[in-house]
C-alpha cells in the first residue's frame, strides 16, 4: 500500500504543473492573436508555445533532459511577462 502512494505522488504532482502551463499555454495563445503585437514578444510567445508542445510529449518527468525544458519553459514565461507589464506600462504613459 504505502509504496503505491509513493510511486502516484509524483503523477499527481505532474498534474498541477501541466495545468498552470497549460493555462499559460492558453493566456499565450490568446495574447499571439491580438493585434499590435511587438515581433520580439510573438517570437518568445512562439518559442514558448514550441517548448510547452515537447514538455507535454517528453514522457520521463525524472530525465534531466524534461527538467531542463521546464525551466527553459519558465525563464520565457517570465521573460514574456515582463516584456508584457513593460508594454502596458508604455502604454499607460502616451
């Protein structure tokens, strides 16, 4: 019994992580289709959304090759975020 919970905590962590990416894979998606979109950000957004695809298809969660694509997946996330809360704050000046 005890080793089943072990062995199905880790999927189920897995799970919280690819539903925030998921939902930043969505807000992404969202913000491509708008309009005046700055090229720099919709090629990050691009890359991100390229990085999320392979994280959903790379199956070992443990390999070093997957915890590296998270963390890339996350440096442009925050890099987009950023990039974002400056435009509007551009905006909010004019």
């Amino acid at each position: 019994m005890k080793q089943n919970e072990i062995r199905s905590q880790p999927s189920d962590k897995n799970k919280h992580v690819r539903l925030s990416y998921s939902q930043s894979y969505g807000a992404m998606l969202g913000i491509l289709r708008s309009d005046n979109q700055d090229p720099y950000l919709t090629r990050q957004i691009e890359f991100f959304c390229k990085s999320f695809r392979a994280l959903q298809s790379h199956k070992d969660v443990d390999s070093i090759a997957h915890q590296h694509l998270k963390q890339v997946t996350n440096l442009i996330a925050k890099q987009i975020l950023r990039e974002l809360s400056c435009s509007q704050d551009r905006m909010n000046l004019h």
